[in-house]
C-alpha cells in the first residue's frame, strides 16, 4: 500500500518568516526519513512559475484584484495537476510557501470584495483545501520592515504599504477561527530557532494523529 499523503501550506503577511519556517520544515521532516516535496505559490510548476512574474512584478496597479484572482487561480491549478496531487498520490508530504488562503485574503478581503468570488472559483477549479496550515503571526510594521528590507523585484504586493498588511493580519487571524480544524497560529516575533521548534511540534501532533 502507497503511505498516505500530506498537504502542509504556510501563511502570514509579507516579512513574518514563513519561507524561512517552510524550509526548515522541510529540511527537518527529511530529517526524519520523511519523502517531502517543498513548493510554493504563485509558482511551483513551469506555467505557474510564469504567472508569478506577472503577479507580483511591476506597479501596484498594473492588475485589478479581479484579474488578479483569474491569474492566481490559473496558476494553482497548474500547481495541482503538474505537482501537488500527483506528490501526495504518491504518499509524499507536499509543504507549500502560501496557497489559497493567501488568494481569500489580497484579493477576496483586502485588494476587492472578491472573497465570494474566491471560494467559488476555488471550489471549481481546485476543491481541496490544505490537510493542515501554520499561520505564522507577525506585526505588520514589522513584517512589512523585513520585507521591504530584503530589496528584491517581487515586492508588488508589499508596495502597498503597512495598511493592506494591517488588513492581511486581521484577516488571516479570521481565517483561522474560520477554518479552525486546519490552522494552527505560530508567533513569528521571536528568534527564528524557537518559531521553528513550535512549528515542528504542531506538525508532529497533526501527523501522530493522522496515522
């Protein structure tokens, strides 16, 4: 019989570690003897990796939050017939660095009133929903800080500034009372080594209980 797969994303506003937190994840579920597959989105397959660049480059307004729904949403589904569910068909651990609680939260809530819109999108096109997301928390002015400080090209979204993180925040804390049976909240304001520790803990509880 095939090991029964597993589907881990990772949440939170710009700058709270989450990329960081997904790869020491990764790294420590490999560790363990664990077949893991790390990802992330927009991105994660070819197709999808192309609509990334045109999501997150440029001007703030070079997309209305509707086009933007239609890019994200094309870009998942690539990432889930190409990679995530041919990995957890396989009995892997797919962890992946944002998925589509990211998609309710910049477009559904804080770029549009889209969240309707969102879910029926998502439901048409995807229909799974995550086996388990860490939320990693992180003030905003602090998390738009440490985005910002990285100077890469991708920073569309952070371009906003500190309000529409302010509404992710609130809005991804939301989504984890909403979604309560997936979520697990992490404090992200602390050293990087302790954040990871809790996570892993998290982590080991869903899968001891998934066995």
């Amino acid at each position: 019989m095939t090991a029964k797969g597993h589907f881990i994303t990772f949440e939170g506003i710009d700058g709270s570690g989450k990329s960081t937190q997904a790869r020491m994840l990764a790294e420590h579920l490999r560790g363990l003897g664990h077949d893991v597959i790390l990802t992330r989105e927009p991105g994660g397959s070819p197709g999808a990796e192309e609509i990334r660049a045109l999501v997150l480059q440029g001007d703030p307004d070079r997309w209305s939050a509707e086009t933007e729904l239609l890019l994200f949403t094309a870009a998942r589904r690539d990432h889930m017939e190409r990679l995530i569910q041919p990995a957890i068909d396989k009995g892997q651990i797919v962890i992946c660095d944002r998925f589509a609680d990211s998609t309710r939260m910049y477009q559904g809530l804080s770029r549009g009133d889209l969240r309707g819109k969102v879910d029926m999108l998502h439901k048409l096109m995807i229909g799974r929903e995550p086996d388990l997301t860490i939320l990693i928390d992180m003030d905003p002015a602090q998390g738009l800080a440490r985005a910002k400080g990285r100077q890469g090209i991708e920073e569309r979204f952070e371009d906003f500034g500190t309000e529409l993180q302010e509404k992710m925040r609130a809005g991804f804390l939301a989504l984890a009372q909403e979604f309560s049976d997936r979520f697990h909240i992490i404090d992200g304001a602390r050293a990087v080594e302790t954040v990871a520790h809790d996570v892993q803990s998290s982590v080991q509880a869903y899968l001891s209980s998934s066995d």
